[in-house]
C-alpha cells in the first residue's frame, strides 16, 4: 500500500482540474466546510501541526470515481 499523500486545498482543486473537474476556490472551500450536520462533502481534516485542511490525495481520487461508477450503474438499463 502505498503512502498517504496529504494536500491541501488549492492542489486538491488542481488535481480535480487534471481530472477534468473544474472548480472555484469557493466550489472547493464548500466542499471542505462542514454542513449543518458536522459533516463535509469531502473527506478532509484539519492538520495538526499546519491547522489547515487537508485531504489524502488518493481519497479524493476514489471519491470522484465511485460518484461517476455510480452514476453510471444508475443510468445503465436494467435487462
């Protein structure tokens, strides 16, 4: 397995924009904010030692890819 790689907001918009995803600085920030329930949209977390918010590079990776896998599997028609 390999090492985590913990990135912050503005590469984790960069690596959404490599993945044809563009977003906004604020698009981003809101991902990375909580909601009304204490829960973000994104699984990030607030760095111990920076105090700023951070994200497994992969993890973000995965999250896009199992939303479109899932999308997809919705769309597909039932046989």
């Amino acid at each position: 397995m390999d090492q985590p790689r913990y990135i912050g907001l503005d590469e984790a918009r960069q690596v959404l924009a490599e993945m044809g995803v563009m977003l906004t600085p604020r698009q981003m920030k809101r991902a990375a904010d909580k909601d009304a329930d204490g829960r973000r949209k994104l699984p990030f977390f607030i760095d111990p030692i920076e105090g700023t918010l951070k994200i497994d590079r992969q993890d973000l990776i995965n999250a896009y890819v199992k939303q479109q896998r899932d999308a997809q599997r919705q769309c597909r028609p039932q046989p």
